[in-house]
C-alpha cells in the first residue's frame, strides 16, 4: 500500500438499535444502524414496517377520515 493515499480503517462497532453489536473494521468509528442481520424481517420471519421517512404516518393522515379541525369550505362559512 502507498502512504499516505490511504484513510484510516481500524476496528469499530456497528450498534443496531435492536441491541445487536456487530464488530467489524471501517473507516468510521461506531456505526449506528436502524436493522441488521438479526432483526431484519427477512430474518425473523415476522412482519415488520419498515418506515424511513414517515410514509407509513403520511399514508395514514391522508387516507384517515377528514377530522372536524379541517379548513372549512366556502359552503359552510358562507354568510346569509
Ligand atoms: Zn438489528
């Protein structure tokens, strides 16, 4: 290897936040993960959302039924 071309890969940890720790060697320095091996569905075999930038809870606001905080329509604010 040439010096000096080359970052600095030593060990670390990768933290799930399942509570698995997986040591391994990288350039960074401990690794926080949201899955791993060890509870991904995949692996678990259960059923398991996983939602990364609120889909899930946008899917949901969007498909819930119209709450009674709505903007009202021009209908119902019309004055007589
Ligand atoms: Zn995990």
């Amino acid at each position: 290897m040439k010096a000096g071309i080359h970052p600095d890969y030593k060990a670390t940890t990768i933290t799930c936040v399942c509570g698995n720790v997986i040591e391994t060697r990288s350039t960074k320095k401990d690794i926080k993960i949201e899955i791993c091996s060890n509870c991904h569905p995949f692996m678990t075999g259960k059923q398991k959302i996983i939602d990364t930038a609120g889909r899930v809870e946008k899917f949901k606001r969007k498909y819930a039924p119209k709450a009674e905080t709505a903007t009202p329509t021009k209908k119902t604010t019309k004055k007589a």
